[in-house]
C-alpha cells in the first residue's frame, strides 16, 4: 500500500486535534506517529470534563413531572367517565349459532 494513503488513513482515525496538527507536518509516517504520541500525552493532561447541574435544571424537570402527572390524571378520570357513560362499552362474546336459535324460540313463546 502507498504511504500516502495509509497516512491518510492513519490520520483520519486520529482525534481531530491531532489531524489538525499533523495535516501540515511534511514528515514520514514514523516521524509522524512520534510527533502524534508526544501531542497525545501532553494534550490528555489537559483535557478535563465536568458536568454542573443548575438548580435551574432542576427546578424546569421537577415543573414537568408535576405537569406530566397532572396530565395521567386527566386521561385517567375521562376513562372513567367515559366508561361509566357507555360510551366504551365492554366486549360481549357473540353467541354461537345454537344458543342464537334457542334464544330466537324461546321469544316466541
């Protein structure tokens, strides 16, 4: 394989600092992986994450909890409503054929 395209290659699996760094370095691919190592334990040292939660935050998913509960209820009492007005009726198995003609015979009576 050429060294240009596994340079390439090689650089594009690298973080994007050190693409940027090493795209403008006119070096060997060796001399490069040195120049990328020693970038990577200075830079790691420096990198440092942090999350701060804001009461903010806080305040905004407490006001939503409050909301989405308020909103169960709701769906909660129209089913209720609904079903004891009729309007969801609850399923009636249909009557086989049989019990269909006896009860047809025993309205003639």
């Amino acid at each position: 394989m050429e060294d240009g395209i596994l340079q390439t290659l090689w650089l594009q699996r690298l973080p994007a600092n050190l693409q940027q760094i090493l795209s403008v370095c006119k070096a060997s691919l060796d001399e490069l992986a040195l120049i990328a190592d020693k970038i990577h334990e200075v830079s790691v040292c420096n990198l440092i994450a942090a999350r701060v939660e804001s009461k903010l935050d806080q305040v905004e998913l407490d006001a939503i909890k409050a909301e989405l509960a308020d909103l169960k209820n709701i769906v909660k009492k129209l089913s209720v409503f609904q079903y004891s007005h009729g309007r969801i009726k609850p399923r009636r198995r249909s009557l086989t054929p049989s019990r269909r003609y006896a009860k047809k015979k025993k309205c003639r009576v």
